[in-house]
C-alpha cells in the first residue's frame, strides 16, 4: 500500500470508529435508562476499549508519518 494510502486509511478507520464509540456510549445510556445497569456497564467497557484502541492507531499513525512521511 502507498505511504499516503496508509495514513489515510489510518484516518479513515479512527474517525469510523469514534463514531461506533459514541454509539456505545448511547447504547449504554439506553440501557441504563431501562434499567438494565450490568449491561450498560458493559457496553461503556466496550466503548472505553474502543477508546484505547483509537488512541492507539492514532500513535501508531503519528510514528508511522514521523517515519515514512
């Protein structure tokens, strides 16, 4: 893959999946509205992970670009 294609594939899949982490964090509000409190705990552990791994292709990416860019 070009060195340009790659940050900007990088880029593409941080904002795609800051956007599934919002959505988490809805679900778990939802839940927790239900009432459904050890599910909605769940699901804003699976958006704090998807949180950790954005921040972490965003290093990655950062590395990458100081490297090959």
């Amino acid at each position: 893959m070009e060195e340009n294609k790659i940050s900007i594939f990088m880029e593409h899949t941080i904002h795609h999946n800051e956007h599934h982490a919002e959505d988490f964090i809805t679900i778990a509000k939802d839940l927790r509205d239900a009432g459904a409190d050890d599910a909605a705990e769940l699901a804003e552990s699976a958006a704090k992970d998807l949180e950790d791994a954005i921040h972490k292709l965003q290093k990655a990416k950062e590395l990458y670009e100081a490297n090959f860019s």
